[in-house]
C-alpha cells in the first residue's frame, strides 16, 4: 500500500547535505572547465542501457536531472551524479551519488549506487548481451528514477522528505541488456530485476527500450559545433512489470518520450527529453536531462613524466 | 608442513615474478597482430567506398582526434602501450576490410575497445584517414615509439 501525504511545507532543511550538493557541483563545473573531454559512443538513453561500455581507462563524469510534479505532491528535482570508468574493454563500473530537492520541501543526499556491466560476448553480433549487476544504498525520498520497477506509483513521489528519507532500502538490481547497431539506427531492450536484501520483499521487475540514430551517419570535414553529425534523437520507453506477488503492467508507472543528445565538439555533450506518464500511476511528465564529460585515459595525469 | 618465513618470502618473490613475466606477455600481445587472422574472409575482401576522397579524410581525422588519439597518438604512431596505426602490419599487411572489421569487433581481450556504435559511414572515414597517413617510416623513419626510442 502507497501512502498519501498532503504536500505540507517542511521548515527542516537538511544544511549539510545542501552543502555536499553544492560541493559535488561545482566539483563537475571545474571539470568542465579543466578537462579536455571527447563525445562518448552512447545512445541518448536516460533509462536504457545499450552495449556501449566505457572506453578503457576513460573516466565520463556525468549529472542527470529529471523534474517532475506528482499529483498531490510538490515539485522535485532528482539527481545523480555519475562517475564512470572503463576498467577493461569489456567492463564498466559507476559509482553515484544521489540526491533530490523538492520545492516547498528540502534538499539532500538520498544514497548511493555501485554498478558494473560485463560484456560476455568477445566480438559484435547482431544481438549483444551486457549483464548489468548494481548494488544501491538509497532510502525512499530518491527521486532519480533511472529505473521503474515492481509497483513504483507517483504517490511514492508525494511522500515528504522527512517520512521518506527514514526508510532505507539495501537492493541488488540485476539487468539483462541487448543491444543492437545497425546502419545507425541503435536498439536497446533492458530486462530489470531487483531485490531487496535488507527487508523481505519480493522480487521486482521492469524493463526499458530505446531507439535512437544521429541525425548524419557521416562525419563533415569541417569543424562545426552545429553540424548535424553532433546530434542523436530517438525515443525511450520504459516501466514497471511488477514483482513476483504480480506480474504485469497494472498498479506501476509507465513512462514514453523523445529524447535528443548535443555533443558540443571538444566539450561536454547534452541531453534532454521530456518523458510523459503513460497511466493514472505515472507522473504525468518528468523532464530528464543529463550533462557529461569523458575524460581520456585519466590513469595518464597520475604517471610520472620521463 | 609448516613453511618457514624465508620460503614464503621465496614463494612471494617467485609469484611476482611469474605475474611480472606474464603482465610482459600480455603488453606484446598487444601489437602482435593476431586479431587479423580472425578476420572473416567477407569482411578481408571489403573495400572502401569513401577510399581516397579528401572529405572523407577530413572527416575521418576528426573522428579519429575525438575517439582514437588518446591512446593511439595524435600522429598514430602509438603510445606506451598502444600499437602504431602506421606500423607496415596495418597499413600494408592488413586491408581495410580488416580495419573496419577491427573497429567493429574490437579487441576486447586486449584493451581495444568496440567502436560499433559509430555509424558504418563514419567508420569507413576513419579507415580512410588512417590509411591517408601511411606507414611511419616514409615520413619520420620510426615504425613506433619503441623504434623510435631505440
């Protein structure tokens, strides 16, 4: 059962972790301008992940945002700032930190998550499988959604900080991820399942799918930032399938948008969609954006110069 | 049996040696050119359809500054650990065919990661472009930068 809070305004603000946001934030503003950064291969997907791992020895740092406003509730802001590392040419690790504000409410820190994704296969298929295995330490009032799983409801979103940010939730989420590329077009299907490991709940399921190709399939011989070779749209669809008690589409949130990605030639590269709730249990329209910097072969700064 | 601490220390030594011995291996096999005998003989026989023409070049070089220069040298000619793209293996030796099948598959057992999310056009450019350098020694006389070291 979802419980319905009335968006009451909270006067605890959470002070110190509004500072940890603060830090981590302009922590990715000096990166942006320090860095020298190149675009990364991935598809723009916020939800969905394709075969497109991280280049090894590379580090991408990235923020993603989504917005929305529940019914019943007050507007948040979640967001997730993303450390990612290409450890082998065919492994992955991210590390998140997680944190949300929401308007007439508060602002903090809600967790964090540790992912890593393998690519079994050596060479490319028409089908390629990453498994995907994450641990996440967040408690209820994470509003990121990079995922929907089991019965997630827009009421859960309604919750003020002060009740949602005492229940802490220890899960292991697992992923199947197929991807495919072909004459430029990528498609990617996510099989998502979760498990908490601190409380016994079920097993919860989800899935996400993306299609998306960049608008040239040729690379101009001049410098542009606004050629379209820079730009890659598509769609992204993605939901609950509840969990092992019920299996299916009804009493979960389900979510269908366009989403377009900006790589700014030498910098960071952007993304945006607005995502629209596709039933009563959605919100009715997150807006997700996402702003990262790969930094190349970052194991170079730390080596001795001859 | 209980073993002393010297024969540990022993055990230690031999270990890291061994772990020494193969990381070497492991970094000639870098550039030992075995991905071309996996090389379907499909893709070998491929030709490509943007050889030659300066805008593909052009077009190429951009997209090999974004996404292979960093490992590969701003000249190709390679890094610490990192073959040269200008070696006679893969400018003469492979076809391009080979090359585009490379950036395709990858290595991935050997670091070079699969770049078959670039669109088939673009990575035709790219091939374009490496081969528009040509092998090291018409131009600098070094094959690598261990050649070039010695």
């Amino acid at each position: 059962m979802h419980l319905r809070f009335s968006p009451a305004p909270s006067s605890a603000r959470i002070a110190p972790a509004h500072a940890v946001v603060r830090v981590l934030l302009a922590a990715s503003a000096l990166l942006f301008v320090l860095v020298t950064s190149a675009a990364a291969q991935e598809p723009p997907y916020f939800v969905t992940y394709s075969s497109a791992l991280e280049e090894p020895g590379n580090l991408e740092v990235s923020f993603k945002g989504t917005t929305g406003t529940p019914k019943n509730g007050n507007t948040f802001t979640g967001g997730a700032l993303e450390f990612e590392y290409g450890v082998k040419a065919w492994w992955t690790t991210e590390f998140y930190l997680d944190g949300q504000s929401t308007r007439n409410d508060s602002t903090l820190l809600t967790g964090f998550r540790w992912e890593n994704r393998f690519r079994p296969l050596m060479r490319e298929h028409w089908i390629n499988p990453v498994i995907y295995v994450e641990y996440e330490n967040l408690n209820q009032a994470s509003r990121s959604i990079l995922e929907v799983t089991g019965h997630q409801s827009q009421s859960d979103y309604a919750i003020p900080n002060q009740f949602a940010r005492v229940e802490i939730e220890r899960e292991m989420e697992l992923k199947l991820i197929l991807s495919s590329n072909f004459k430029g077009w990528n498609l990617s299907e996510n099989f998502i399942t979760e498990k908490e490991i601190n409380e016994s709940e079920p097993w919860e399921f989800g899935y996400a799918i993306g299609v998306s190709r960049p608008l040239s399939l040729l690379a101009s011989k001049r410098n542009c930032t606004f050629c379209r070779e820079n730009f890659s749209a598509g769609a992204e669809a993605y939901g609950g399938l509840g969990d092992t008690n019920g299996f299916g589409w009804k009493q979960t949130s389900q979510y269908l948008g366009p989403t377009v990605q900006f790589n700014i030639p030498k910098g960071p590269t952007l993304f945006f969609s607005p995502q629209f709730g596709l039933n009563a249990n959605s919100v009715p329209v997150l807006y997700r954006f996402s702003v990262s910097y790969e930094v190349q072969q970052i194991g170079n700064w730390f080596k001795r110069k001859r | 049996m209980m073993t002393t601490k010297v024969e540990r220390k022993d055990n230690a030594k031999q270990l890291r040696a061994a772990v020494l011995a193969c990381a070497l291996v492991g970094c000639m096999a870098l550039a030992d050119g075995s991905w071309l005998k996996k090389v379907p003989a499909d893709y070998h026989s491929r030709t490509n359809p943007y050889a030659g023409q300066a805008d593909a070049i052009a077009g190429g070089g951009k997209l090999f500054a974004d996404h292979c220069a960093k490992c590969h040298g701003a000249d190709a000619l390679g890094t610490e650990k990192k073959p040269s793209l200008r070696s006679e293996r893969v400018q003469k030796e492979a076809t391009e065919g080979d090359i585009f099948w490379l950036l395709k598959n990858g290595n991935l057992a050997k670091g070079m990661p699969t770049w078959s999310s670039i669109p088939e056009p673009s990575r035709w450019e790219i091939v374009a472009y490496v081969r528009s350098l040509g092998p090291a020694d018409a131009t600098t006389g070094a094959n690598s930068v261990e050649e070039k070291k010695r």
